[in-house]
C-alpha cells in the first residue's frame, strides 16, 4: 500500500486527500497539522461563511484575478475549473449558491458546512489527520521520503507541502533545493490620515476609479472609507496587483482618487451648468451627484477653497475648477497598510518556474508535490485563492492516485 504525507491541515490539504483516497482507495493517506485545529482559514473566510469560489466560468477570465500564478494556472483551470467546484461540493452534499457580486458560498451560509463536508470525507475514507504534528524536516532515503516531526517520524512514497504560506514551511522547501520568493503582503487596505476622510469610517462609493501614482497601477469599483483609511474592492485589488512595488516603496505612496469614475471635464461642465438653477441655494447642503454622500460632498466642497455657506451662485470657475479636480483627481497620501479582516494574503512562495502545473509536482525532487498558498501564486478577494487551493488540490490528487 503506496503512503501518502500531506503537510497541513487546511483547505488545499484537506481537498488533497479527499480526492486521492476516492480516486484511489488503496492509498493509506496522513494530514499532518502543526496547530491544535484543522481548517481555521476555511472557518473564518467570507466572513464566516465561507466564500468557496467565484462564479467565473471561463479559464482564461478567471486567470485575470490573479496576480501572480496567472499564467501557470490557466492549463490547470482547463482541467478543474469553478463549474467543477460547483459539481464536487454538490456531490458531497453542499450545494452552492451565487451572490449578486458573483462570489460563491454553501446555501447553507456558513463556513462549518463546509468544514463537515471535509471532516464526514475524511472520517468515511479512513484518511488519518493528526494534529500538534509541525513537520521539522523531509528528505529522501532509500527512495522514500522521512518526515520528522517532533512526536514521530513518518515514511511515505509521496509528500504533498499544502501548509500555507508559513515562514517554517518556507524554510523547510528551502531544504529540498526549492527557491522561495520573499513574501510580501498582498490583500490590504491603504492607511490615510486626511482630513477629507477623517471620521467619515462606514462611507462607501460604489464607482470609484483609484491609481498609483509613478505607476500604470489603476482599479475601479467600490471603495469605502474606513477609520484608518480606504479599503473596499477597489482598493483591495489594487493592493494585490501593486503588492511587490507597495513593498519596494516601503508603503509610502500616493493614490489618486476619482470618486464618480468621470473625467474631470465633464465634472466641471456639469458643475457649471448647475450655477443658473441652483444659484441662491447652499453648496454644501446636498451633492449632486448621488453616488457622493452628503457627509463626503461637504468635506470636498470645503477642501475646494469654497466657504461652507457659500451658494452655487457666487462660486467662481477656479472653485468650480477645484472642485472637479477633488472629485475626480483628489490627491492622496499613504503611510502604511493593514490587514483585510483576517484573510492574510501574501504575495511570495516557492518559485512557480520550479513547479511541473500539469501534476503540482516538483520538478527538482519526484513524488513531491505542492499546493495552495505555499506557491507564489495569490489573487484578489472574491474566492480565487480557494479556487486556487481547489484546482491544484485536485489534480496534485490525480496524479498522485493514477501512478
């Protein structure tokens, strides 16, 4: 009987196993976690529910979500793809359900219907998960592989590395002659201290267009303003795709913000032809434009040079001017970052030249695979680094199970 290790016992691990033992039943399959729980990302992702996927049906769409790992995956997507996620979590009894943003959760809205799907299969299977198990090292003897760790030593035939993307972990491939990219934050939101933005935390606008400036870096879509700065979709996406030159500038940076997504000339022109009508009413008391909350409109009306009881009909073309910049230019000073709720994402892994992506399989050692976050592979919020975790999961499992 042909052993198998899997290093981690969290989403990728755990779908890893699942899927050799019922592809090939004969394996005797062991998780081995370092920590006292199993599937702590899964339980806290989404929320607490759980975002499984996203539904992005088409490979090299869906390859777009990631900022690095975008080429490697898109052979992998051919051969598990979201439509196929969907297929695997209903036949475990876990239907899905898509929301109007596209992300995709258990009908069941909670991240312990999936955390029993993965138990229930695992028990059922005989697949061994044994926790307080932190690996020390691996190598090969006698064509096998020894895993130490301080409880017990292991022999197996094939290992699979699913532990995240853990510095230990890192430095254990490291031993296996693997490259390791320096990790670096990825998913965050950008610290700013301005008074446009100070106490205005819950405010969201949902066209914002944000850039990087020095960069070809843009996004769009939501952004929210929050007590430490500005976060939301758009925001976050951009962190991802900017993550490696956000680290080199040691987050200190500028963005620009366009909070309507329209260029400043329209703005202006509409401003203009809102003096005749609107002459002796207040500037400040209602925005025009009904993406801007009141509380946000009054703070770019005051940064424009234009007085709080100032009416539309004695404001000049240079006010005019000032304000359409603000609205759709507002310059941006960021010192810092934090971290998205707590779905640490980093950019940074075993480097992705190393790796054969038709079997997640080393191409320095064979029979060792890797999957997951320990790759230099991470996307956006939204589902994709599970997807990610799925994918590599599964076909690693095939690989594993065929030979």
């Amino acid at each position: 009987m042909k052993k198998v290790i899997i290093i981690g016992g969290g989403a990728a691990g755990y779908f890893t196993a699942i899927n050799a033992k019922e592809l090939n039943p004969e394996l005797d399959i062991t998780i081995l976690e370092k920590g006292k729980e199993v599937l702590q990302k899964v339980k806290i992702s989404g929320g607490g529910r759980c975002n499984v996927t996203h539904a992005c049906f088409d490979p090299k769409e869906l390859t777009k979500f990631y900022p690095r790992g975008k080429k490697e995956l898109l052979g992998p997507f051919h051969q598990f793809m979201t439509g196929d996620t969907f297929e695997w979590f209903e036949n475990h009894g876990v239907p899905l359900k898509i929301e109007e943003d596209n992300r995709v959760f258990p009908e069941a809205n909670t991240s312990q219907a999936i955390i029993d799907c993965f138990q229930n299969a695992v028990d059922n299977l005989g697949i061994t998960v044994l926790k307080n198990h932190g690996v020390n090292s691996v190598y090969q003897q006698d064509e096998k592989w020894v895993i130490n760790t301080k409880n017990q030593d292991f022999e197996a035939d094939y290992v699979v590395v699913a532990a995240g993307s853990s510095k230990k972990v890192w430095e254990l491939c490291e031993t296996l002659s693997h490259t390791i990219i320096e990790p670096v934050p990825s998913l965050f939101t950008f610290n700013i201290k301005d008074k446009r933005i100070i106490d205005l935390g819950g405010i969201s606008v949902p066209n914002a267009e944000v850039t990087l400036v020095g960069t070809n870096l843009e996004n769009s879509g939501p952004l929210l303003i929050t007590h430490w700065g500005l976060s939301g979709p758009a925001i976050l996406k951009l962190s991802a795709f900017g993550a490696r030159i956000l680290a080199d500038k040691n987050y200190q940076y500028n963005v620009l913000v366009n909070w309507l997504g329209q260029d400043t000339d329209s703005v202006f022109e509409i401003l203009q032809q809102l003096k005749k009508p609107q002459a002796k009413k207040q500037i400040n008391l209602k925005s025009p434009f009904g993406d801007i909350p009141r509380r946000l409109w009054e703070r770019l009306v005051t940064a424009s040079e234009v007085k709080s009881n100032q009416n539309w009909g004695d404001i000049s073309n240079k006010q005019l001017q000032n304000l359409a910049n603000q609205l759709t230019k507002g310059l941006f000073n960021a010192n810092g970052r934090t971290t998205f709720k707590e779905e640490f994402v980093t950019a940074g892994g075993i480097d992705l030249k190393e790796i054969n992506f038709k079997r997640f399989e080393s191409k320095k050692h064979k029979n060792l695979f890797f999957v997951g976050e320990v790759l230099n592979i991470d996307a956006v919020t939204g589902g994709f680094n599970f997807q990610n975790a799925w994918t590599g999961g599964f076909i690693c499992a095939k690989a594993i199970a065929e030979q």
